[in-house]
C-alpha cells in the first residue's frame, strides 16, 4: 500500500481477488494513496508525518475516489463495508488501467 507508482497499480489491482481480507485492503489503500497524490512512504515521511500530505495536483482524484478512498482511513472505518469498496476499485481500475498501465 506504500508503495503505490504508476508501475505497481496492476500489481495492486490483482491483488483486489486476493482471498486474504488484509491484502485487499491493502490493495485498496495503495490504489487510494495513488489517487489522492501522496508520496511513497519512506522512513523520513513516516516520522514527519508527510506520507499523509497530497505532494500536489491529484488528477484522477474524483467525489467517487474520495468516497471510496481508504487513503488515511481503514475499511473498518468505512460504514459500507469491504464489497462496496471492492466493486468499485475494480471498476475504477478497470476504466482507468489502458490510460495508467504502461
């Protein structure tokens, strides 16, 4: 979930049929914290607390993504609970993947 680029949004995208519970979330929360613009954690942001702070313009930040972003929250947090979250990660994927993918 940390480390969320560009290249590894497929390999999170599989890991959405994963039959661990803790790994799709994961999953969802690496495909959030792309979405939402925050950095790669490192050691350094972690402690600074700046791994949480969107490092500019979020362009495939939408009121949906936000809905469903579990960015800086926990599907435990989240009232419509893990299969709202994963139908709709997979749907955003799914459209969004020829314009991400490389």
């Amino acid at each position: 979930m940390y480390i969320h680029t560009r290249e590894t949004l497929p390999f999170l995208a599989k890991l959405l049929d994963s039959s661990d519970a803790t790994t799709r979330e994961f999953a969802m929360r690496g495909l959030s914290r792309f979405v939402g613009n925050l950095p790669v954690a490192t050691q350094q942001n972690i402690f600074s607390g700046k791994a949480s702070l969107q490092q500019g313009p979020a362009p495939y930040r939408t009121p949906d993504t936000d809905r469903y972003s579990l960015a800086t929250r926990s599907l435990a947090q989240a009232p419509e609970g893990e299969a709202a979250f994963l139908q709709f990660w997979k749907s955003w994927w799914a459209l969004m993947k020829d314009k991400l993918a490389k």
